[in-house]
C-alpha cells in the first residue's frame, strides 16, 4: 500500500481538479469551431469538412489551369 502524505493527496486533488477544468475548456472550444464549422462552411463533422478541403483544392487546381491556359491564350495571341 502506497503512503500518501496528507499534501500529496491535496495536490493529487489540485491536479484532478486543473484537469477537469482543461478537459471543459476544452470542450467549449471544440463546440465553437464545430458551430463554427457549420455556419461558416455547412459541415457538420470533421468528415465532412475534410471532403469540403478535398473539393476546394479540386476547384483551385481547375482555376489555376484555367488561368495558366488563358494567360499561354493571350501570350500567343499577343506574339502574333
């Protein structure tokens, strides 16, 4: 059987305590990014936020080649 100080218990105490207290903040944080998350950008898990990124980049990848075939366009056009 372990010998606990009175003290060691208390801090013991103190460090559940702060714990606790992290894991609740914690948890208020997490449900604002997650209204956030929702309102923002219509997700309503990490999934589907996920999916979201994967087709913005998509989206992007297509402007960008849309761009650079259009500025190639006009430089030919430019040259002539």
């Amino acid at each position: 059987m372990s010998n606990f100080t009175e003290q060691d218990l208390f801090e013991l105490k103190e460090d559940v305590e702060e714990a606790k207290q992290k894991v609740s903040e914690l948890k208020g944080e997490r449900q604002a990014l997650m209204k956030q998350l929702k309102e923002e950008w219509g997700c309503v898990t990490v999934e589907q936020a996920n999916e979201k990124i994967k087709e913005m980049e998509s989206e992007i990848s297509t402007f960008s080649e849309d761009i650079e075939t259009g500025m190639e366009q006009l430089e030919d056009k430019l040259e002539k």
